[in-house]
C-alpha cells in the first residue's frame, strides 16, 4: 500500500484520510475493495469512500479536485491529511498536478465508443500500442475509460497522451511525505493469495450477484475492476455470473500479482517517492512509519520557525 502524507497545516493534532483507491469510490463495493468497516471509519476519518454509484465514471481529474477539498477541509481543522491508497495514477497526478492534455472531442469519442463496439478493446488497445506505446503499458485492457481517452487525445491533437505527461515537481501548496511500503516479492505474493481467499470467504461472490442483480455488469466502470470482472462472462453481448468459483478466484489472484507488480514500478516514478521496507510484524511496521513521520513533522516545525 501507498500512503502519502500532505501538510497543510503547522498545528496537526490528529489525521483523517483521503482514500486514492479507485474503486472505494463506489457503493456496494466493500469486500472486493478492502473498504475499511464502519466500525474502522468511525474511529478515523475517511474521505472519498461510498460517493459513486457503480455506473459513473471517476476520473483522476475528479480524484484531485476531491482530494483537494477533503486535504483543505482537513488542515483547516488542524489535522493531518493522509491520502492513502494504491491508484498510483491518482496519487501522481495529486503530487504533480494534471496534464495539460486537449479537451473531449465529443465526435471522436463518439466515433470510438462504436469502434469499440464492433471491434473490442483488443484491436484497440493494438492501435494504442503502435501510437502511443508508453500509455499502452499503463492502461489495462478492461479500462475502457482511460483507452478510449488515449486514442482521443492521439485522433484529436496528433500527439500521443503521454507526450502530455506532467514533469512538474511536486504542487507548492503542500509539503509531501511520500512513503512505500514493500515487502519481498515472495511475501508479497503470499499475502495477495491469502487475501483474495479471505474475501471470497467473507462473501465476495454475493456482493457479485447483488450488484449483477441490481443491474449492473462490466459496462459500468466500477465491475472492470479487478475481483469483479473476473467473475462475469460474456455471450452473445450480454453478461452472466461464471459458475466457476475455483477458477475465479484463481483468476482475481493471478491479476492481482500482476496489478501489484505495476503498483511497485508505478511507485518508483513518483517524485521524491522513499521506499519502506514493511515489519516482521504490524508493530515493528507501524514503528517505521512512525520514525519516518516523526523526521517529517520536525523539520516542518523547523522550518515553520525560520529555522533550517
């Protein structure tokens, strides 16, 4: 996990957090997601969680304006903004500010949501990568927003998404502490197979079926997300439930190895990004993180005192 920690404020008595996870954003989505309980959220502040429903679109743009708010609303309170969370696309964009990209074409977007249609996202995401192979790397296949985005922008000004990538250094409203926790990758990968059979346990294949039953399939954004697609499957163009549970929650495993193994590179290119090796255990963990925070903290009070 990421946790990036943003000062906007010199009297920090306490936290709140500002959740970067993409898909915390949506109701309904609690145990594919990890959300925290209510029982966790009533003892520390969250923000960005349960303020979508399934079939909208939420996009980095949106991210940073929100995030924006919670993190002013927070200091304005005298606490410490914590934006925590894996949607490394979120959090750079956050740290950087957003790209300076051309605006929706309504024609060609239209143009491509039928390409889409007739073709699928394979022969599109094909075009990307002779066009723009960085943005190819990036964009997941079932993504159907950020691909169609790419191929706008590329159609629209000629010049390939990434071209418009921020190199900016970090936004000068806020002084960042940007920590990354990482395990060995055998550990890693331990933890991802533990995880996803505790949440098919805990009952993720109905939280599935009541969002399918509510009407809701891999057209809307929220269900491409990974622990939720894997379970549909396509004919004819409509979507079914699979009854293959095993062969599921093998799937939601193998990808999300691979989603992490994306997280660790993604990290790297953050700016000013100190990479945390996690704890035997949560205490020893929490006691890094708390070393790291507290150099942090000091410096700022030095400096909030004229003092280098």
């Amino acid at each position: 996990m990421l946790r990036l920690f943003a000062r906007g404020s010199s009297r920090l008595c306490h936290a709140e957090i500002v959740s970067a996870d993409s898909m915390q954003v949506y109701r309904g989505m609690d145990i594919g997601t990890a959300k925290p309980s209510a029982e966790e959220q009533a003892q520390l502040v969250h923000h960005l969680i349960d303020i979508r429903d399934p079939s909208e679109q939420f996009t980095a743009g949106d991210f940073v304006r929100l995030a924006d708010e919670a993190a002013s609303g927070i200091a304005r309170r005298g606490a410490l903004p914590v934006v925590s969370g894996g949607t490394g696309f979120y959090l750079k964009n956050f740290i950087t500010g957003m790209p300076e990209a051309p605006p929706s074409d309504a024609g060609i977007r239209a143009a491509l949501k039928l390409e889409l249609k007739e073709k699928g996202a394979a022969a599109l995401m094909e075009e990307l990568a002779r066009c723009d192979p960085p943005s190819a790397e990036k964009i997941h296949i079932n993504d159907e927003y950020r691909l169609l985005r790419a191929l706008e922008v590329q159609r629209h000004s000629g010049q390939p998404l990434s071209s418009y990538s921020v190199t900016n250094p970090p936004r000068p409203q806020y002084r960042f502490l940007i920590l990354g926790f990482f395990r060995s990758r055998e550990e890693l990968y331990r933890r991802i197979d533990e995880r996803c059979a505790a949440m098919f346990t805990q009952g993720l294949g109905d939280e599935v079926r009541r969002l399918h039953e509510a009407g809701y399939s891999p057209r809307d954004p929220a269900l491409r997300a990974i622990g939720y697609r894997e379970f549909f499957v396509e004919e004819g163009g409509e979507y079914r439930l699979s009854q293959d549970i095993a062969g599921v929650q093998s799937l939601v495993a193998r990808n999300s190895r691979r989603y992490a193994k994306r997280q660790i590179t993604f990290f790297a290119s953050l700016p000013g990004a100190k990479k945390i090796m996690a704890g035997t255990d949560d205490e020893e963990t929490t006691g890094r993180l708390r070393e790291e925070l507290e150099k942090f903290l000091s410096a700022d009070s030095k400096t909030a005192n004229g003092h280098e």
